[in-house]
C-alpha cells in the first residue's frame, strides 16, 4: 500500500477544501487509481472517435479488469497495474480489499437507484483455476456460472444477465461469435438512476439551437433552470454546473470547456479536482440540452496504446494464474448509456471481458449549447461512475 500512502498523503493539502472527501481509508487507492484510469481511457477513446459522442463507465471497466488482473504474472501483470493505475508494490491483497471496499460505498451512497454486479461465465471444457473462481465469488461477488461458450444459447444468458442488472438499458453486449472458442467469460454492469434535487420544470424547455463542433447548427430540447444555488464551477479552461441528486451522494458535473477548447481536453485530473471547489457564492441560470447517448467499443486498441497490448498477445500474455500459461485476453467490450431529461438521470454499463438559497447573490449564466463534457462523480469517494464528451446531443 505504499505507493496509495504516499499518494494519498501528497494529494491531501490539494483536496482537502474540496466536496469530495473518503471516510473510509480503504477505498482511497482504488479512487485514486480508478480516477487516473478512466480520464485516460477516456482520452484514447476520444482520440479514436474525433470529434464524437464518447461516454464510458470508467468503474464498470475498472472493476472487470481489477478482476482480470488477479489472473495475470510476471509483465502482464505489470502492464496491467500501469495502465489501471495500481501500485506495483500493493499486495493482490492490499488492491481487492481496496476495491471491494469502494464497491461497497458507493452501493450505499444514498437512497437513489445504484447497483454493480460482477459475473464469470466458465466453458464446460475449461481448466480455469478454482482459486480465481472463488475470488471473484467471495471479494467481487461475482455470479459463476459453467456455459457451452460455443453454444449460441449461451450468448443468450450473458446478454439476458447484462439486461436485467441494467434495467434494460444495455440489452445486449455479446454475439455468439464473439465467445465462441473462450473460455471464460468476465462482465459488469453498473446501473444509477437519480433525480435532480431541483427538477428542471417540462415548461421551461424550448427548441434551442446547438453549435456543432463544424459549424452547424442543430435544434434541441434546451431546459433551463434559473435558480441554481452552490452549482457554479470555473476552471482553467472551463465552467461548469454540479447538479446534485435526491438522497444520493452521486453528482452530475455539466463541463462547458472555453471557446476554442474541446471537451476532451479539460477532462484531465486536474479539471477533475479544479472542479469540485466552489469559488464563489451565486446563483446559476443554466440551460443544458435534454439528450440521450448511446455509446460501444471494443477497446482493446485503446488499452493497447495505453500500454496493456501484452495483454492480448498470444505467445506474451501470462494468465499462468488462471490454470494454463496460453491463456490471453481476446477482447474488452463496453457498452453505456446516458439519459438526462427535466426529472433526473439513467445511466448504464456494461463490460465483459473475453479471455478469450434566501438571500440575494451574484447570477452566472451557462448555456450548453456547443460541445460540452460530463461526469458522474459519487462525491462521497469521487469514485467516476461514468464519464464522457457530447457533440451532438
């Protein structure tokens, strides 16, 4: 734990004035470690797709790989700490106490709807070691289950799991293409769904025009809300809204980057500290589009390029901890969805891995109307649920 230590003690001056705080030391490496990974994949996957909606859940990635990780030795356990921003010297121990602990505070943030599930889906004919099936059973509580991964039945269960611990919202994730031949299957799926402590009111929204990133112009639903209190943020580079949720410790963070600035690039560490301090008292007239956004990658590219391609390779990968050295990761599939209307937010994803106030204050106005960013933060930990850019809502 004492690359987390050393961290965390360094960090501590920078965020100690700021909302988010951890009262459970546990969870605060795999917050680290989480927020360091999931701004930079979100970074790759921005790069891949110039220019266009890009919306992930960094935890639902996280949690599936922090499983898979247990699996790997030698340099491809290493390539994977760097890329998931664990420390090398932490103890398999020390990082799935942290984030099983992180699992389990962010499922009792609040009232609102929010759930994780974890599952392993093992081909009958597989040797996986029985010790990484009850890991997973026991610190992620994971669903085992034994399936005919060549069967198209199978493609069925998986995706008939992810639909239901989604609500629906991710209704399929595999092919029987795409697990014919592995031998197990990992996926998470993570579900929120909140309402805004101060709803937008149905009246208040209008067709409102929205700046592409090339110069058109498309015509939105745009709600407003004029009286935001303690909802304005300003950064380098950016403003931005904090729109809270009812018995929830989960925020929406609305990222206005300046003119001239993508959304991607003020979605750095630093922005994501930046913006949890609230530097002046006002009251926010805010106007934001009323938008859903499908989002799915294959990310193996993207994990790639941030240093993990051992991962994939076969012969190079070692996952000798899962019974056999020629296992190797054939792909990572993530799916999420974003639902922001005048009552709340749906947010939801999934990941599977084939191995294989009263008185009178200054106004600020923000308009939503040109390519923006989003957050979903748990300001509790500041866990990132789910992250993303719009450019076209």
């Amino acid at each position: 734990m004492a690359f987390w230590e050393n961290f965390k003690r360094k960090e501590v001056s920078r965020v100690k004035a700021l909302e988010t705080h951890s009262p459970n030391p546990l969870t605060a490496g795999a917050e680290f470690s989480l927020q360091s990974f999931g701004l930079a994949l979100l970074q790759q996957e921005s790069a891949l797709n110039l220019k266009q909606n890009v919306f992930i859940s960094p935890l639902s990635i996280f949690l599936a790989l922090a499983m898979t990780e247990n699996g790997a030795a030698e340099k491809t356990k290493a390539a994977m700490r760097r890329v998931l921003a664990l420390p090398a010297d932490a103890s398999e121990e020390a990082v799935n106490e942290s984030t099983a602990a992180l699992m389990t505070t962010l499922e009792s943030q609040g009232k609102a709807e929010f759930a994780i599930a974890n599952a392993l889906w093992v081909d009958v004919s597989s040797t996986i070691a029985p010790d990484f099936v009850r890991l997973c059973q026991e610190i992620y509580d994971a669903t085992a289950r034994t399936l005919d991964l060549n069967q198209p039945s199978s493609a069925v269960a998986i995706n008939k799991w992810v639909s239901e611990k989604t609500r629906g919202k991710i209704p399929s994730i595999v092919t029987p293409a795409t697990i014919a031949g592995a031998i197990a299957v990992l996926t998470n799926a993570v579900y929120f769904k909140g309402t805004f402590c101060i709803p937008f009111e149905k009246e208040q929204t209008q067709p409102k025009p929205f700046y592409l990133a090339d110069g058109r112009e498309k015509v939105v639903p745009m709600m407003r809300n004029c009286e935001l209190p303690d909802s304005y943020r300003s950064g380098k580079r950016f403003e931005a809204a904090v729109l809270p949720y009812k018995d929830s410790t989960i925020a929406l963070y609305m990222l206005l980057p300046a003119r001239g600035t993508s959304p991607d690039q003020i979605l750095t560490e630093a922005s994501a500290q930046e913006m949890l301090l609230a530097k002046e008292p006002c009251e926010l007239d805010l106007s934001i589009p009323r938008f859903t956004i499908d989002f799915s990658s294959h990310l193996k590219k993207s994990l790639t390029r941030m240093g993990m391609g051992i991962a994939f390779q076969y012969p190079g990968a070692d996952f000798s901890a899962l019974g056999s050295p020629m296992f190797f990761l054939g792909e990572v599939i993530h799916k999420a969805r974003l639902e922001v209307d005048e009552e709340g937010t749906v947010a939801a994803a999934a990941t599977t891995v084939c191995y294989v106030l009263d008185k009178a204050l200054p106004q600020k106005t923000l308009v939503f109307d040109r390519p923006f960013a989003v957050l979903l933060r748990d300001t509790k930990t500041g866990a990132i649920l789910f992250a993303g850019v719009v450019y076209e809502p």
